[in-house]
C-alpha cells in the first residue's frame, strides 16, 4: 500500500538551514547535509529544501549544496527557490534533486510549468502555493513569501491557481497554509479538505504542525499524501519514529 | 568490474551515480558503443518522458547496441519502460527487451496520478536479483505510466491495480522505483545487481 509521507522542511538561506514564524524573524537551525543526514535516519520519507530569499531577490539557487546532498543521502528530495526557466530546472535536477518546486516563478509566467513538465515529466514539477484567507473568507495567493517587505497579496484565488496548475503539468501541489504557519496549533483542516476535492495529483499539506495528532488529523480528514512541517522536527519536539509508530497505532500507512 | 551508465538524457543519472559511489562503485557516463559493449554492468537511469528518452539512444545509435548486450542490464524508471515493446506515452515504439506495452495509470477516485511515494513491494518469483528483498520492504516510486505484470515480473506492487515493479528477462532487467532514492532496500537492491 502507499504510504503517507512525513516530510521535513528545511528552508534555505545563504547555505544554512533557518526556521521563522509565520514566515518572518529567520534564524539558523543548522547546517544542511548534517539536518539532510539526521532526517534520513530517523525515517523522513523525503526532504524539501526550498532557498526561501531566492525568489525576492531574483538569483538562482546555489546548486553546489544540492550536489552535496544528492551525494550524502538516499531518500528523495524537492529543491524550491527562484527556478524560473528550464535551463535552472535542468541544472537542479541534474545536480541530483529528484523534484524541483517552483511558486512565485510560476505566477510571474504560468508558462513555466508547462515547459518544465514538457521537458522532464510531470513527476519532478512541483507547485508551491502560498495562501492566506482575506476578509471576505477567500482563500487567497501571496508572493514573495521569502522576504516580508516583497510579500504580494494576489488578485488569485487559491483553488483557482491550483487548478490552472494541475492543467498546465504540476506533478504535485504544496499548500502552504499561512494563516497557520508556525504556530502548532494543526494543519488548516478546512483549506486542505477544499483542496482535497480539487486535487488530482498528490497533495502535500504545509504549516501548522505541532502534534502529533495534528498529522493523524490531516491525512484522515484532508486526505492529503503528504504532511510537511519544519520547526517541531527541528526542535526536536516532535521525533519522526515517535510520530510514525502514532500514525499506525491510527491505522494510517507509513513507512516504518 | 566496470559499470557504464547510459545517457537517455534522463535527470536521475546524479542520483544514480552516487547511489553506487555509496557501495563502492565509480560508474562512469558514456554514450559510446566500445565502452558499453566492454562494461560489465550497464545501467539505463532515466527520468523524463518516452519519445525524447528513445530519440536521443536512436540519435546515439545505442538501440542496437543495447539489444545486443549480454551482460546484465538494469534500466530504471522510465530506464525500464524504454526495454519494453512499446510505451503508451506519446506512442513511442521502443527496444523490444521485454514482451510489455506500458500503460498510463488510469485515474480513479482516491488514486492519484502520478504514484508518488512508498509502496510496498511483493515478491512474486524468486531471482538472484530481488534475494534480498524481505516483507514489508517499501521503495520510493514517482511515475505515471507503468508495466503491467506478466511473466517477466519478479516483484509486483499495487496501486489500484497490480503492476511490474522488477522485471527480468534473460540479462536485461528493470526497476520501476528509484532504487537510489528507496534508502537501504534500494542499496540492498543495487548491490544484488553489481552481485550478478
């Protein structure tokens, strides 16, 4: 049977690993193959490196650190971050990433997507879509997310660009849930089941993680194939064995 | 022992290379005849999509080059499509190793498409190949079309139906999942290979 997957998130800034709340205040949680390294053993199921100034900043990942831990580790992993034409996308799966994530890129020119799936499958395309809910209770895009004074509020409806995204060749869509990032207090169930409904690819659900109920939560109400989390691995708070053992006591496959 | 990568212009060929640095092999890329025909091993990594995989081997003359190798041959992910028949994916014919058309996973409710993540693997005929292989082993699989299992199956896996998860036939085999990226059942799985 397929597993759910449990997947760390390891956001990227000049080559160090740093973690922030609600998607501000960064600080350095570590070095990256040494986290790479210390997720593989403990079971993650796959790693997402996303270089989160790159975009903001308009320059590409520093592909010499994917090399790095394409070399050291053997589960798969996503690499996000300023990938916006086929040339990065080749360099970054060529120095060993399995899946490349593009998010604002993607909504700068919505071509992209298309011509990465073109040119090497829809399995390694991967949206990432930033949302946050608006007064009016419309889930909806952000851009920049990387860098607060760049954060864009888009005109565009959250399921509507997941949507486009799945037709124009998205393999998998990320959902980051902004209003629940980084605060632990559970996945946004009511987001993700929405989206649930509109997704025909894999779904992998991102922020709000800070029990291990609240995984037990979303792949049994949402129905997602994937929880991402960062701070409760990072900290230690949550270890992935401990987690996985409580998902199966749920009756949820994982991988063990 | 001399292992040869082949280049499908596939982008696993990275993981591919390091995956065997991490058992000890040095596998070298190539695109040239002697050099395949001389290794003792030769693996065909592929990610990406059928037709470009198969026009870029015909472009470097290496599809018959590749029929005609006796020594073991492991293609991997779309790798082992392009030993099939034929590949439903842009109707692409392709080398004819092994007696399969392969299939685009139907989308159902409740299955997505692509099968992305760990699926456990079921052993179905014993070869030196899958040895190693226990209960309960999972491998990492990303991919949208699919073998469909017959006789040359060694190891099945289900996602909404049944499909080929290793493949054999005579010297020529294949992995649907990316054993460099399925932990240590994939280390376990490529060093049963370099062990024949």
């Amino acid at each position: 049977m397929l597993s759910r997957r449990i997947i760390p998130c390891l956001d990227v800034r000049d080559g160090q690993v740093v973690k922030g709340v609600r998607f501000r205040d960064h600080l350095v949680v570590g070095e990256i193959v040494d986290l790479a390294l210390r997720y593989r053993d403990e079971g993650a199921d796959e790693l997402v490196f996303y270089d989160i100034t790159a975009s903001p900043e308009g320059r590409r990942v520093d592909r010499d650190w994917v090399e790095r831990v394409a070399r050291a580790i053997d589960i798969p992993f996503c690499v996000a971050g300023g990938i916006r034409s086929v040339d990065d996308a080749r360099e970054v799966l060529h120095a060993g990433a399995d899946k490349i994530s593009i998010n604002s890129p993607a909504l700068e020119r919505p071509d992209l997507i298309g011509e990465i799936a073109e040119a090497f499958g829809v399995q390694c395309v991967v949206v990432g879509i930033d949302s946050l809910r608006d007064e009016d209770g419309q889930w909806r895009v952000r851009q920049y997310t990387g860098d607060p004074s760049r954060t864009r509020a888009l005109s565009r409806r959250t399921l509507d660009w997941m949507i486009e995204a799945q037709e124009r060749g998205a393999g998998e869509i990320v959902l980051n849930c902004m209003g629940t990032d980084g605060v632990r207090a559970g996945y946004d169930l009511e987001q993700l089941m929405v989206a649930r409904e509109l997704c025909t690819v894999p779904l992998v659900a991102s922020g709000g993680a800070g029990k291990p109920e609240h995984f037990v939560d979303v792949f049994r109400d949402a129905d997602v194939d994937a929880a991402l989390a960062a701070s409760v691995f990072h900290s230690g708070d949550i270890a992935i064995p401990v987690l996985k053992r409580a998902l199966r006591a749920e009756g949820i496959e994982v991988r063990l | 022992m001399t292992v040869v990568l082949v280049d499908a212009g596939g982008t696993n060929i990275g993981s591919v290379r390091y995956a065997l640095q991490r058992l000890g092999v040095d596998a070298q890329l190539t695109s040239d005849p002697a050099r395949i025909r001389a290794a003792s091993h030769v693996i065909l990594p592929g990610v990406g999509a059928a037709a470009p995989g198969m026009r870029r081997l015909d472009e470097a003359g290496l599809g018959d080059v590749l029929r005609g190798l006796t020594q073991p041959v492991l293609g991997v992910c779309l790798g082992m499509q392009l030993l099939c028949e034929r590949s439903e994916e842009s109707d692409t014919v392709c080398l004819g190793l092994i007696p399969a058309t392969v299939r685009h996973f139907v989308s159902k409710p409740g299955l997505r498409v692509p099968h992305m993540g760990w699926n456990t693997l079921e052993r179905t005929r014993g070869h030196p190949l899958t040895a190693s292989l226990v209960d309960g082993d999972c491998a990492y699989f990303v991919h949208s079309y699919a073998v469909p299992t017959g006789d040359y199956t060694l190891v099945s896996c289900d996602y909404g139906d049944p499909f080929s998860a290793v493949v054999a036939r005579d010297n020529f085999m294949g992995m649907q999942f990316h054993p460099e990226r399925s932990s240590s059942v994939g280390a376990r799985l490529l060093a049963g290979f370099l062990a024949l």
